[in-house]
C-alpha cells in the first residue's frame, strides 16, 4: 500500500492540470472532512503544501492556505448548524449523535471547563489540538452558543489551522528535492501529531484499572 502511494505521489502531473484538480479537490475533501471528522484534513493541507511549494507560480501556497482556511470554516458552521438542529429538536439528529459518539466524557467536561474559562476563544486552541474540535463544539452546543457567536470564534481558528499544516508541508517540501518525499514526510508528522496526545494520556495516567475479581465460593 506505501509503496503505491509513493508511485502515485510520483507521478506529479503539470503544473496546470495540478491547479485544474487540486485547489477544489482540495476544497470539497476538507469540507467533508469537517463534517465527517475521519478524513485527515491536516494531511490533505500538509500535501497541497508540498506540491505548492515546489511550483514556479509564487501564489501556490496563498491559495492553499486561502482554500484550506475556507474548506475548513464552511465545514466547521454546516456541522454546528446541523448540531443546533440536533438540540433543539425532540429526538436530537445523527449529526449531533455522531459528535456525542466521538467526544469522550472527560474530554467534554475539560472541553466545557475551557470554554467556561475563555468563551469562543477556545476555539483556536480547539482547531490546533489533534482530537480537540468535535469535544468544544460539542461543548458550544450544550452550552447554547449562537450560530453567530461561533462564526467569530471559528475564522481565527480556521486561519490559525490552515497555517499550522501549511507551514508543516512547506518543512517537508524544503528538505527533499521531490515533492513525493516531501509528501511521504509531511503526511508522517501529521500522524505523529496526530497520534501524540491519546498516547501522552496513556502514559500520563497509565493504563485503566482492571476490575478486581469476586472471590471463588469454597
């Protein structure tokens, strides 16, 4: 399977027909990746980079970081919109039990504390976070934060986001000479970063403790 991906990463095709297909596919998978949050959307900015970056045309990477930062707010407001539904109605909706599913209790309670703490804020913390959007979200949605109020936090966080896997991609295009390369280790980082903050939780707190077990009857 890697080595598929790296042939295909390989087989880079003119610069025209890249800025053709890329900058909307680009924009619709990190829009999907928003709403359904399994796509790795970081990746996806982190690659656009590298291949921006190893273009003649200066504006490459600007219109990454534009289209990324828009993909990523659209998503953002259509799930919140789509969530507020979910609280106002009586049987709630899919959407807002996807993000029940995919936010984890203790993570929710420090989600809330936080936005007790620093309001909409949060939110740009939130995006930068690995793991860290759907919990707050979901806390602004508990907690009764207007549509509005959530568009203003979110376009900060958005840029801050898209600028953060951009500049991750651009690391990756300036150390190799390929942009297949600099894709393979941009695409790495951005799962070690993902996968950063559940294992520091295991190590910091250990594993869960296992249940004691009822003695046998003599």
């Amino acid at each position: 399977m890697a080595a598929f991906v790296v042939r295909a990463v390989a087989q880079v095709p003119p610069e025209p027909t890249q800025q053709a297909l890329g900058y909307p596919s680009l924009f619709i998978l990190v829009v999907l990746g928003s709403l359904v949050p399994v796509v790795p959307t970081g990746a996806l900015v982190s690659t656009a980079a590298v291949v921006a970056f190893h273009q003649t045309a200066w504006f490459s990477l600007l219109l990454v970081f534009g289209v990324g930062a828009l993909a990523a707010f659209l998503g953002d407001v259509a799930l919140y919109w789509l969530g507020q539904r979910g609280v106002r109605s009586r049987g709630g909706s899919r959407w807002l039990a996807a993000l029940r599913g995919r936010a984890a209790p203790d993570r929710l309670a420090q989600a809330e504390e936080k936005l007790n703490r620093h309001g909409a804020a949060v939110l740009v913390l939130s995006r930068l976070v690995p793991a860290g959007r759907i919990p707050v979200m979901l806390a602004c949605l508990l907690g009764g934060m207007p549509l509005r109020t959530f568009v203003r936090g979110d376009v900060p966080a958005c840029v801050a986001w898209a600028g953060a896997y951009g500049l991750i991609g651009i690391l990756g295009g300036s150390l190799f000479p390929e942009p297949w390369q600099g894709v393979v280790a941009a695409v790495v980082l951005t799962v070690l970063i993902g996968a950063a903050p559940p294992v520091w939780r295991r190590l910091r707190h250990g594993p869960p403790a296992r249940p004691a077990e009822a003695p046998h009857p003599k």
